[in-house]
C-alpha cells in the first residue's frame, strides 16, 4: 500500500515535470514562430522600401544629371569618345516616318534636345524616338560600337551614309521583332558597329521603337573592351546554368532514390526557373532559337508562367494545404490551372500581350503562394518558415524584373542573380 502511493506519488511528480517541459517547449515554438514571422515581415518590408527607394533615388540623379559630349562605356576606366557634338534626342509620332535626308533638315534638327545621363527615352506604342549622333574626326580612324543595353527592345534601326554615295542611307537593324542571325553583331541586345573617319564628321541616325521607355543609358563601347563586358555577361549565364542545373540533378536524384514526389515538383520548379533565367537575360534568344522571333516574344512569358505553376505545385506537395485550409488548397490549384490556361493562349495565338496586366498576375501569384506557405507554417508545420525564407530572393527578383519590365530601373542583372541566391538558399 505505502509502495503503491508512493509510485503514484513519484509518476505524478514525473507527469508534471513532463507537461510542464511540453508547455515551455510549445511557449519557445510559439515564441520561436513569433520571432520568424516578424523577421520575416520586416526583411520583406526593409526589401520593398529599399527597392523603391533605390527607384527614386534613380530618377532624381537622372532630373540632376547634365549635359555631355561622352557617352557611358562598360567600365568606369574604359576608353571614351568625345562626340562632335552631344548626343539628339527626337520623340516622333509614331506614324511619321522621316528619312535620314529630312532630319537633317527645318524643322527637325532644331527638334533634337540634348541627351542627359539617366535621360529615359520616351518611347511608347504611339511614339518612336530618333538618336543623332555625330562623331568626330580623328587622323586614325578606330571601331566603336553603340549598344542599346534593353534586353526586351522590340526594335533598333541604325542609318549611315553610304561610303560610296553621300546622298544615299544604309540601314541595319536589331531587336526581338529581328531573328538574332540577322543582327549585325550577335549578342543578347542590340549593338552596332560603328567607325571614326579622318576626312569628315560621320552623322548616325537611330530609330529606337519600343512599348515602353528605354531607361538604360546609351553606350558608345571601344572595340577592344567589347570582349570583357561579353565574358562578365557569359559568367553570369554560366552562374545560372552551373546552379539550377546542380539542384535539379539533386532533385531528381533525390525523386529516385526516397520514391518522394516532394522532390520531382522541386526539380519541375528548378528547371523552369532556370530556362526562364537564361530566357529573360537573352541566353536563349541569342544561342537556342536565334532564328525564331515567335519563341523570342512568346518564351519570356510563358516559362515564368510554367515556374509560377511548378511553384504553386510544389507548396501544394510540401504543405498540409488540404487538411489545413480548402480556400488555400483550391486557390492555389486555380492558379496553377490559370498559369497554364494564359500559357496555351499565348501559344495558341500569338501576340504582342500587354505586359502590365502579365506583370501583375505574376506578381500577385509569387504573394499568394508566399502568404500560404507563411499561413501554414504557422499553423502547423514551423520548418516551412526555412522554405519562406528561400522564397525571398525569387520575390526580389520578381520586383527586379517587374519594374525593369514597366521601366523603373535600368538594370536586370539584379534580378538573376537573386534568382541564383535563391537556389542556393
């Protein structure tokens, strides 16, 4: 009898101490989910702020920049052109269609304003803009090439004088409505070559004709420096290509070995988010379908879209989606049905879709799956915060591309690389 209390005695002090350490351990989860989510709101509201301040920030050194007779160059120590006189810039109808011959002439050479650092060129789907620029004589003629670095411009026509023929205009032109083995220098945006005289002032003209304002600066790159800016272009494809090609073999790999459909969505997820890499930075343009202007307008939607899908998919697979929420589970299988619905559209008809409403649903569908992951990980399974957390650079990136697309910021590069970040998260 004194035993038999005295175990009771003893198991009750045991089950005490025992829910007493499940109650601090689920206090410290709790108070651990806490933490997370605050950081992790906080890092997603430091980011937004931070990427719309550096889009301000951008815009007022444009309105502060000046008046000059150089053009940008790939590096800062690069070698530079002083032009005959500064860069013209002309914003046309884009109906009218002038020549060569008659911008030369009243009242359109009066019509040139100068070009400034972080000038936009206002081009738009009812308004052209026309460059002039003059170089300078020089006793030994060298080889520039002007480069239009928009990895998306629709198309760029460059006009010169005949060598043979002052009174006649070559024409050459770029851009995505040009298959790339056309262009005259293959790359992944336009670029033409260009050459100094010793016996007179050279007059070029650009026809610049895109939906949306070219925010990058014009650049007037020497030949011999061309080389370097092409090898930092080709390491960072090579960064993307090396990185998502290494997680999906894992993935895969991964699939096979644990029978784990987890990890054959992650590969899906992966190698969609890798072609659409290499698409948007010209990588596939330039070297997989050069000759397809089709696959170049319609592939930097549609495979976004395949990876918003696999992404969608892949937190269907990983989460409790089903059990915890049934809004969550079906609105996340309806944006994985309308991904691939507006993916066969634009198969199905292709077309010169309007980039601001794309632009928003994939934005929309990158927070959705984003708020659901974070919505789960609180509910119930706290190790998806890890996959959340991983999620943040694929959203700078998003913000990156979007605003290049709409013409906020200048550069795209940003927005890879935090696509390779991601990866390696």
């Amino acid at each position: 009898m004194i035993l038999s209390l005295f175990w009771r005695k003893i198991k009750a002090i045991f089950n005490l101490g025992l829910t007493t350490h499940k109650n601090a351990m689920r206090r410290k989860n709790q108070f651990s989910r806490l933490i997370c989510s605050r950081v992790l709101s906080s890092s997603l509201l430091l980011i937004v702020c931070a990427f719309f301040a550096s889009s301000w920030l951008t815009r007022v050194h444009a309105q502060a920049a000046w008046v000059t007779t150089t053009l940008p160059s790939l590096f800062n120590d690069s070698k530079q052109l002083t032009l005959a006189q500064p860069l013209g810039v002309l914003a046309l109808p884009s109906d009218a269609s002038p020549t060569p011959a008659q911008l030369l002439q009243s009242p359109f050479t009066e019509r040139f304003v100068p070009w400034q650092r972080g000038m936009q060129l206002p081009t738009s789907a009812a308004q052209d803009v026309w460059l002039r620029l003059d170089l300078p004589v020089q006793e030994q003629p060298q080889t520039w090439m002007l480069r239009i670095p928009r990895l998306a411009l629709d198309k760029a026509t460059l006009y010169q004088r005949s060598p043979n023929n002052l009174d006649s205009w070559q024409s050459q032109s770029a851009g995505l409505d040009i298959p790339n083995t056309q262009w005259p220098v293959r790359s992944r945006d336009p670029i033409f070559n260009l050459s100094t005289r010793s016996d007179y002032t050279q007059v070029f003209f650009i026809h610049i004709q895109n939906r949306l304002p070219v925010t990058e600066d014009i650049q007037l790159i020497y030949s011999g420096d061309f080389a370097s800016g092409s090898n930092q272009a080709g390491t960072l494809n090579g960064l993307i290509l090396g990185v998502f090609a290494i997680l999906t073999v894992i993935s895969l790999t991964s699939a096979r070995i644990y029978r784990n459909p987890h990890f054959a969505w992650l590969a899906l997820f992966s190698f969609s988010v890798m072609l659409a890499q290499l698409t948007v930075s010209g990588y596939m343009f330039m070297r997989v379908w050069p000759d397809s202007v089709y696959l170049a307008k319609t592939m930097g939607w549609i495979l976004p879209l395949v990876s918003l899908a696999a992404l969608a998919r892949l937190s269907l697979s990983i989460s409790y989606a089903r059990d915890l929420s049934k809004p969550i589970y079906r609105t996340l299988w309806a944006l994985i049905i309308l991904c691939l619905l507006i993916v066969a559209g634009i198969l199905a008809v292709p077309h010169d879709y309007p980039r601001l409403p794309l632009n928003a649903f994939y934005a929309a569908g990158m927070v959705l799956i984003l708020g659901a992951l974070a919505y789960i990980a609180r509910r119930s399974q706290s190790w998806l915060w890890w996959i959340v957390l991983s999620l943040i650079p694929v959203v700078l990136s998003v913000l990156s591309r979007l605003a290049y697309n709409l013409a906020w910021v200048a550069q795209a590069e940003l927005a890879m690389l935090a696509g390779v970040i991601s990866a390696a998260l």
